[in-house]
C-alpha cells in the first residue's frame, strides 16, 4: 500500500516569493522562452500535428484590444495542445501590403515601407510582452520579395491556364483611395477601409476565374462541420446559385441579342418590356446615334455615383429611362421598350432583365410609373386577374394563362415545358447562374505585389518570365499627390524589354494585386517559410495542413475565408496541395464592446479625458458634464479604446489575457469591465497567496496516489474536486472553448483548497494539497502561462509547465459521496438536504416529507403526489 506521506521529493526549489509580482516575473520567464526557444517546432512523423492560427494582422503598429482576445484564445488552445501531446504549429506574421499601410503613411508623411517595417517591429515586442507562444523563425511578412515572389510564379500558371485574364469592366472605384475594390468591399456603396462612397468606372482589369469553382465552393460548403453556420450561411447566400433558364431577345432592327437568365421562365409570356443594368455595354451601344443617347448618358453617369448595392436598390424609388430601342418577346413576337433601369444589376445573370410586371413586384413599380403593359400569365386557381386593375403584382404559383400552348398548366410544371420548348426552337435553354462573380484583383496603388505582366505593341499583353522572378515593387519612391501610385510615373519600373521579342520599348503592368491575394495563402508559407525552391516545401505542407483551428472575425466570411478557399483549389488544381479545403474548424470570435462616453462640446472622449467629481464624470477639456452612451463595439472614431499598454503596465500579461478569457465566451461579444480585470488580478493574487503559504509544505512532498477511501472528509473532498476539475477543464476547453467556465471550475477548485487548514497534521493533507497545487497550476498553465511557469518551477520542476502533460483524472473520483436533493412544494423550492448516493428512492421521499421545513408546508393537507427526479429533486404536491 503506498504510504504517501513518507514519501519526498529531493529536489533544489527556489524559495517563492510571498507577493504575486508580474513586472518581475513576466520579462523573466518570456526571456527564458526565447533562449530556450520553448516554442519552435518541426515535423515530426512520430507525433500527431496540430496548426493553430488566429488571423495575421496588418501592421498597424498598435495592438488593440481585439487582437489580445483573439491572440489568447488560439494561445489557449496551442498551449493546451501542446500538453496534451500534439505537435503544434502556432505561427504569427503581418499582412503587411494594401491600402491601410499606404493611406497611414501618407496621413504621416512617412513612406509605406518605412511605416511598415517599423509597426512590424513595434506589435511584434507587443506580442511577445503578452506571452503568445508563436514560433518566430516562422514570421513572414507579405510585402517582402521572398514571398510574393511566389504568388507571381502561381499567377503565372494561372494566366497560362486562362485562370488570369483581362478585360475591360465596369468596377467599384474609390475615389478617396484612388483604387478598385471587389464587390465584397463595397459595404452599403461604401469603401470598406475609408467609408467614402463608391462610384461605378470602366477599366481594363486583371480578373481570377473564380466562378471556375462556384459550384465546388459550393457544396464542399456542406462539409465543414467544424465551421459555424452562420459563416456557411454567408458564403452560400454570396456564391447565390439559381436554377432557371437564358432566354435570348433578338433586337429590333439589329444584329444584336439580348440573353436573360431569368429563375420564372414560365412568366416569359407577360414579359413586357426589357430592363439593362447602367453598366451593361448595350445601355449605351444601343442608345447611340438616337434621340435618348443623351439622357441615357446622363442616367448612366448619375447611377454610377450611387449606392449600387442590392439593400440600397430595393430602397431607391424604381427609375430608368428609354434607350431608344426595342427587342422582340422570342415565344410571343411581341415588341418590348428596352429600359436601362436602376434595379437592373450587371452582377446578376447577364445585367438584363426580361420585366413581367404582372408577377413581379419592382417591374410592377416600373410599368406603373412609365405606363408599360402588363399582362398576367399567372392566375390563382381560383380567380381570374385583370392586368390593368391590378394594385400589386401577383407572385404566388398558380395556372398559367395568355401562353398559347402552355395554358391551363400548373406553372411550375410549365417551366420544364417551356424550358425544353426554347431548347428545340435555339431560343434559349436551362441554365443555372451564379452570383458570384470572377475577382477582379488589379489595384491602382502602389504598395502592393507587382502583377507579372509586360505590355509590348508588337506582341500585346506577355507574361514575365519565371527566370525574372520577382518582379520587385521599387521601395526607393516618393508617393503622389492624393495617394496616385507613382510606379506609372517611374520609368526604371515600367521601361523593360519584351520577353517575347526583345522590344525595348515594352512596359510592365503598374497595377498592383488586391492585399487579399497575399492573405489567401499565408498558411501555406507558414509550414516552410524559408523554402526558396516554391511556393513551399511539399512535404511541410503535407505534414501541417490543412489548418486544424482558424480563429478570426466574421467579418472576413465573404473576403478572406472565401478567397482563401478558392485559392487552395487553384493549388489543388496544379498539383502543389492535396487537399481542398484550408481550415478544419473555424471559431469566429465576438467583438470587444465599451460604454461611449461624451461631452455636448468635444463629442466622443477617450477614457483619459474622463475625470470624476463627487460621482459625476466630467469632461477634462472644459469640466463640462460627461454622459455614458451605448455599449458599442471598440473604435477610434468613438474612442471607446482601451490600450492594452495600460493593462499590462498595471496588471500584467496574464491579468490581461485572464480577463477576456473569463469575461464571456470566445464566440459572444466581450464587454469590457475595469472591475473584472481588477477580478481578475485580485483572484490571482489570491492564488499565490495560498500557495506560497503551503509552498514550504509542498514543495518536497509527492503528489497523493493512493486509495481516496483513507484519506478523511474535507481532505477526500478536495481530491475528488481536484479531479473534476481536471474533467471540467479539458472538456470546456477540448470540446467548447468555453474558457470561462473552465476558469469557473478552477476558482472552485481553489475554494476547496482554501478550506484545508494550513496546520492541518493529517499525513496525508500535504500530498493532496501537493496534488490540487500541482493540478491547478498545470489548468492555469495554458491560460496565464508566465504565472503557471513561476509556481512550477517553485513546486521543484526544473523545465518548463508547457512540457509536463496536461492532467488526468480518474472515474472512481468522479463519484460523489453525497447527493444534495432539492425539495419543492407545487412546484416551489422550501428546501434542501444531503443524503448518501445509494439511498433508496422511498427513504429520500420519506426524508423530504418529514423535513421540518417542509411539515409546516404540508401539515393539516393532503399530499396528493410525491415526484422524485432522480438525484436531484422531490416535488410534493398537496
């Protein structure tokens, strides 16, 4: 039988200071994970991967509060992890081209690369002052040459393969950032980086075929379980596949055809009059050389100033005008106006639209404003409609009416039929169409990754030869007026000679790609950052991919998630990666909320421009009242900001990362709350305290191992809480990341602990309390590294806490001793009681009637039931 209490550790410990003092503790143990470089990793065969990886920043030299969240949560999850025995790639790097770092540099007067090699530098001690356990030698940073040297080798392949293509098209284009944006960044006809409003214009762009994949991006969207529905969801609604037919409208006079992809064929009948998208090339063409052209042009150029995105359209009175032409209805021969209409969007089907006014509500508005026709070709069964009474559209199903051989059938019978009809006739067929679009990656700025492509007047557009890879953005420039890339202007950039003829008066593409090219494949790079022979070394990406876990914001649901998914097809496609999907799981965390607060005079107030007099808070410029505003997400232009200089210069990294670890789950929004990290702090605090009392006892003492029946009450209690917690921990943080309550577990744990009496004599208190200390420090570990390593290392350990393996429980400790029965009367809670876990039901009933709390609920009535829920409550009814 073990006799624990004689055994002893003969061990060299450091005496444990008596205060919890992070300043002192947190530079030492983040010096010593860097000397013993604790976090670098390789492939190893013999050991089972895990990659976790939160979303690399873009350097904007300050960490804010969100990161910090964002940042712990995955270094929770690497730490705990690595504990349990995986091998863990934790990796960081910056997302360092794009217009944040260009726009930054020009508000302070600075260059792009300067400003970006300096915040790299600056967020990088940041992050390394709150303890993440990143493996450096891994950094990347997306501007340099040595790596997006490696997306022109691959857009290369793709421009061989007609996966990269030019072409002229109707863009969004932000005037303030002197740039084209993706339709994804156009939030409510909004730049998505400066907020300013977004105009339509023609330009010849570069495009990635990213409709090539639509379908496949689409149903591999039901097989991620590992990601949240809503983020599914979103990326389903943004790919939009629609199943209908084209049908094409020769028109009137001309050699010209009109295609439609319509999804309510069977209403092809009551089609009449055509509406064109204001960008559509025909709107134009077609109004030419007659009397419209010129308020045509005039619609054109005001449409393209507005909001073009779908919520902006269904809220702008319907409006349009007359091209001055007409098309022909290809089933009924009948003339239909052609329009170009504010409702009609380049971005669906073809940017033309067959109007059935009869059954659709906005072409409804658009006939009855212009006075077109409208004829019904769908009726309820039992009622017949009259187009020119009719005060709304009429959108249900129903028979079909006025459609020659098609009438008197049910009109989604009649799709297929008519369908089939177009198909025999060469009039159209069934189609399906997408609302994806191809991405149009061209940027008209300058800090970003050339796009290899020479333009040659003999040869025309030539792709840049792998042997003169990377084609290198000159950082030695002076930005332009109003953020006007300069490289057009610089002639050692843009003078080369053809690789196809040897012209010397050929001239590189100045357009840059879209930042989110260089963020759709910087996992990949992670696993083999160094490698200088590809893209990356195969056989590391073999091993580390796909991503296990992806932690980032929803945000990125239709930006970076979707490209990066369309990105590792195109990998797939050239045999690099043998994998399609990138990310395993995906956790979208919340965002960090705080109070607004502000004054009548100086509007929104930083948190050091509040003061407080006699409980009122006052603005600091001019001693006028402050009034506390909505809980809101944090930002600068509301100033609702916390630095997190301030916590780790007053609290530490670990109060820091312990408080949006605990103050709500990963996934909801956090609120920020100066009492809860002030909780926090005061909690640790408590922590050491209670160790450092019993640490004398402890530290030379072998963690209890023998039979819990012999140990007595409060002592066997605080090893049975010991190894629940132990369950309770690995399973929120396994299977939830519900962080919060596993620190909810560990603070009862704690509870439990301090309620054993330090003087306590019983042999076997100081191995069980060797046991709890030990275990609650190895549950601390992946969650307040620096302050786990410190009481580690003061129980005797001489390596680090992130190499000893996570703790295990067992099952016979697991069951309790006693059961705590609620009783209730109707319904009510009177009282409670403990009873043994194998007592009989009837005596647990019987127990709960005699109560004395109870008689006085029951005495003189009759007890009509007695409801017993196993282990848990009795509920008398009288």
């Amino acid at each position: 039988m073990l006799v624990a209490e004689q055994k002893t550790r003969q061990v060299e410990v450091e005496v444990m200071d008596s205060k919890y003092d992070p300043k002192k503790i947190e530079p030492k143990w983040q010096a010593y994970w860097e000397s013993t470089r604790l976090f670098k990793v390789k492939e190893d065969p013999d050991k089972e991967k895990y990659y976790l990886l939160e979303m690399f920043p873009y350097p904007s030299g300050h960490i804010h509060i969100g990161h910090v969240r964002n940042y712990t949560i995955g270094d929770v999850v690497a730490r705990y992890k690595r504990m349990r025995g995986f091998n863990v790639l934790h990796p960081m790097g910056w997302d360092a081209f794009g217009m944040p770092a260009e726009n930054a540099a020009i508000a302070h007067k600075t260059h792009p690369a300067k400003w970006t090699y300096a915040n790299i530098d600056a967020m990088r001690a940041q992050l390394k002052k709150l303890g993440f356990s990143y493996d450096w030698d891994r950094e990347i940073a997306t501007c340099r040459p040595e790596y997006y040297r490696w997306e022109q080798w691959l857009f290369l392949k793709m421009y061989a393969k007609g996966m990269a293509y030019r072409k002229e098209s109707s863009v969004n284009w932000c005037h303030s950032c002197q740039t084209v944006l993706a339709n994804e960044q156009v939030e409510a006809g909004m730049c998505w980086r400066c907020g300013e409003p977004v105009r339509q214009k023609k330009l010849a762009q570069w495009f990635f075929r990213t409709t090539d994949y639509a379908d496949d991006l689409l149903t591999h969207s039901d097989q991620l379980p590992g990601w949240p529905e809503k983020v599914i969801t979103m990326q389903k609604n943004w790919i939009g596949k629609s199943f209908g037919a084209e049908i094409r409208f020769p028109v009137e006079d001309q050699d010209v055809v009109i295609p439609v992809f319509t999804t309510r064929h069977d209403t092809v009948f009551g089609a009449t009059f055509m509406s064109l998208a204001p960008e559509h090339p025909l709107t134009l063409q077609l109004s030419s050389g007659t009397p419209q052209e010129k308020p045509v042009r005039e619609f054109v150029e005001r449409m393209s100033m507005q909001d073009r995105s779908d919520k902006a359209i269904e809220e702008y009175e319907k409006e349009g005008v007359f091209v001055g032409a007409h098309c022909i209805n290809p089933l009924n021969g009948a003339r239909m106006p052609i329009y170009t209409a504010n409702f009609a969007l380049m971005e669906y089907g073809t940017g033309a639209v067959m109007a059935v006014p009869a059954h659709d509500q906005r072409d409804f508005d658009f006939a009855k404003k212009y006075d077109l026709g409208i004829v019904v070709v769908v009726k309820p069964p039992d009622e017949d409609l009259d187009g020119a009474s009719m005060t709304e559209a009429y959108t249900d199903d129903g028979i079909m009416v006025n459609s020659g051989e098609f009438n008197g059938l049910d009109n989604r019978a009649a799709m297929d039929a008519i369908a089939a009809f177009l198909e025999k006739n060469n009039l159209g067929q069934k189609e399906v169409s997408f609302r994806l679009r191809d991405w149009g990656i061209s940027r008209q700025r300058y800090w970003g990754a050339p796009i290899p492509i020479i333009h040659c007047d003999k040869c025309g557009v030539v792709p840049v030869a792998e042997s003169d890879l990377p084609v290198v953005l000159p950082e030695d420039v002076e930005l332009l007026e109003g953020g006007k890339s300069p490289l057009s202007q610089l002639d050692a950039f843009v003078k080369t000679t053809c690789p196809a003829c040897s012209d010397p008066n050929a001239r590189r593409e100045t357009d840059t790609m879209d930042t989110f090219v260089e963020s759709s494949w910087y996992f990949d790079r992670y696993c083999s950052p160094n490698f200088d022979s590809g893209m990356f070394d195969l056989k590391a990406v073999d091993y580390w991919m796909p991503v296990d876990q992806y932690i980032g914001g929803v945000e990125h649901a239709i930006l970076h998630l979707l490209y990066s998914r369309y990105y590792t097809r195109v990998l797939n496609d050239q045999g690099l990666v043998n994998f399609k999907e990138p990310f395993t799981r995906l956790l979208t965390q919340g965002m960090v909320c705080k109070e607004t607060v502000s004054c009548s005079r100086h509007g929104y107030l930083l948190p050091d421009e509040v003061t407080e007099d006699s409980g009122q808070l006052m603005c600091s410029h001019c001693d006028r009242p402050a009034v506390v505003g909505r809980v809101e997400k944090m930002s600068k232009s509301k100033k609702n900001v916390i630095d997190p200089n301030i916590l780790l210069e007053k609290y530490g990294a670990d109060t820091t990362r312990f408080f949006c670890l605990f103050a709500a789950p990963p996934e909801r929004d956090l609120e920020w709350s100066e009492q809860g990290v002030e909780g926090g702090y005061r909690f640790l605090n408590r922590v050491w305290r209670l160790t450092a009392e019993w640490m004398d006892r402890v530290k030379t003492a072998v963690a209890f191992d023998g039979d819990p029946d012999t140990l007595e009450s409060a002592v066997r209690q605080l090893y049975k809480k010991t190894h629940q917690t132990i369950m309770k921990v690995s399973r929120d943080i396994e299977d939830r990341y519900h962080f919060n309550t596993a620190i909810s577990a560990v603070m009862e744990l704690f509870n439990t602990m301090s309620a054993i009496d330090n003087t306590n004599d019983e042999p076997q208190t100081v191995p069980v309390m060797r046991l709890a200390v030990e275990s609650l420090t190895l549950l601390l570990a992946p969650i307040v590294p620096h302050f786990a390593e410190e009481l580690w290392k003061s129980m005797g350990h001489s390596s680090s806490v992130l190499l000893a393996a996570w703790p295990s429980y067992t099952e016979a400790a697991l069951e309790k001793d006693d059961l705590l029965i609620v009783i209730q009367v109707n319904g009510k809670l009177r009282s409670k009681f403990s009873v043994a876990v194998d007592t009989p039901e009837e005596t647990i009933k019987q127990q709960a009637l005699e109560d004395s709390r109870i008689v006085k609920f029951t005495e003189g009535k009759a007890v009509k039931k007695v409801i017993y829920v196993k282990d848990k409550l009795v509920n008398i009814v009288v």
